[in-house]
C-alpha cells in the first residue's frame, strides 16, 4: 500500500484555511466505522499537523484532542511506539547492528504500522513529503548497506632515508662520519670512524 507524496496538498488547501476542512479531517481520525480508509487518515493527519504549527492557543487546544486522543492518534502513537521498541539495538551497540535492527523492526510491523511509519519517516532525516512504505524500507535497507561497506584501510606510506635508499638500490651508503667528526670528541671520533668502516 502506498500513500500521497504530499498528503497535505491532496487533502486539499480547504484542511488548513477553513474550519470545514479543519472539521473534516478531524472527523476521519475520529471514524470508528472503518468507512474512511488509511490513506485519508493519513492525509487528515498532515494536515492537522501542519495546521498546528500556525494555530493559535486555543485552536491548538482543540487540535490537541483529535492529534493525541483521536483512535487514529492512537493507532499512530502504538506503531511508533511498537516500531521504537523493536528497533533499539541497546546504547553499546555499533553498526551495522542498529541499522539491521531497525530493518529487521521495520519488516516485522503490520501492514498499517509499515505505512503509518514510513509516512512519518521515523529515524530519518525530514523531507518535504512522506515516504511510501516500498520507500522508506530502500532507504533502511540502504542504511544498513552502507554500514555494512567495509571501511577502505589507509594506505600506510614509510619515508625511507637516503642512506636507507641507497642500501635498497645496491650502493654504497652516504658516509656521514667526517661530517660527525668534526666536532666530537677524540673517543667519539674514533667510534664514529669505525662504524663508517664497518657498514662499508
């Protein structure tokens, strides 16, 4: 089942700027008949939520049954709750761990939780519109993906020296005692002499 991309503008400008609309769509998350469908409940459901925003006080106070208290609140409030529970991965643990288990939440939720969540896009990042079930369940899929890629290693890099250098290549290696000697002391000298010698 999938849902409006833009459930506030099908539900119609009518739901924001009218008390009509405003009395329509709080009638749809009130139904108990089963006569309005999941899709309209949705719709309702933006629209009084974007109304909110702009309400008043005492608008926002009649908003705050039928958004809290309505049985389609309800039945939003028990998916995200059953949707949160079941993707908690605990606070130790590490990907991919969190990202399968909210994939694997995400898939053991009924058919009307699936489409209530993924159209409030829990543990998304906000956009514009809702997102279908089939949607929603790509981008936890992705998620997960991603977090299962293995990491690309650093490409570990050694600066060799020139007398190294020359070692690797078959030469003979820059010989630095004269230099060292100048200012060392007699025995020092000597040690650094010999030395030179002895890597020849």
């Amino acid at each position: 089942m999938q849902i409006s991309q833009n459930p506030v503008a099908d539900f119609g400008r009518s739901a924001i700027s009218y008390p009509d609309g405003v009395a329509a769509a709080a009638a749809a998350l009130n139904d108990t008949t089963g006569s309005v469908g999941l899709d309209e409940q949705l719709v309702a459901y933006h629209a009084l939520s974007a109304r909110w925003g702009g309400a008043g006080h005492v608008e926002r106070a009649a908003l705050a049954q039928v958004l809290v208290d309505s049985p389609f609140a309800k039945a939003v409030q028990s998916a995200l709750n059953t949707f949160t529970r079941a993707a908690w991965a605990g606070t130790s643990a590490v990907p991919p761990a969190p990202q399968r288990q909210a994939l694997e939440a995400f898939d053991g939720l009924s058919e009307t939780a699936q489409t209530i969540v993924a159209s409030l896009q829990v543990g998304l990042e906000s956009s514009n519109s809702p997102s279908s079930v089939s949607d929603y369940r790509s981008r936890l899929q992705a998620n997960l993906d991603g977090a299962q890629a293995p990491a690309a290693r650093p490409i570990d890099t050694v600066t060799l020296s020139a007398e190294a250098q020359a070692r690797l290549a078959g030469g003979v290696s820059p010989d630095a005692s004269p230099a060292a000697s100048e200012n060392a002391s007699p025995e020092m000298a000597v040690a650094i002499n010999a030395y030179g010698k002895a890597a020849r």
